[in-house]
C-alpha cells in the first residue's frame, strides 16, 4: 500500500533524472558566473558560503532562539 505512493512520487516531479540533470547544470553555471564576477576560486568560494551561512545561522539564533 505505501510503497505504491513512494513509487509514484519518486517517478514525478524533480526526482526524475533528466530534471535533476538540468537543475545541476544551472546550478554549475550560476556557480561558475559567481566564481567570474567575484574573481575568487573554488576554496575562496568556500569560504564565502561558509561564512554566509555562519552569519545567517547567528542572525537566526538571535532572532528566533534567544
């Protein structure tokens, strides 16, 4: 009874593969213009998000948790 349904969401919508494949294509050249305009590499590109997501997780412990 519920494999049925799991079986029919994972065929639908971005699971499928050749939607999944396009999504990561965009995703590799929204990466690649970011990587261009910001004139970083890969490791500064790292160190961004990862200080954009340090920032958002304290901006969202401050607001909502304490």
């Amino acid at each position: 009874m519920g494999s049925g349904i799991s079986l029919r969401w994972r065929n639908s919508g971005l699971l499928r593969t050749d939607k999944l494949k396009y999504m990561i294509e965009i995703h590799k050249k929204y990466i690649n213009w970011w990587k261009k305009f910001l004139n970083v590499s890969d490791y500064g590109l790292l160190w961004i998000s990862f200080i954009k997501g340090l920032i958002i997780g304290l901006l969202i412990y401050h607001f909502f948790i304490v």
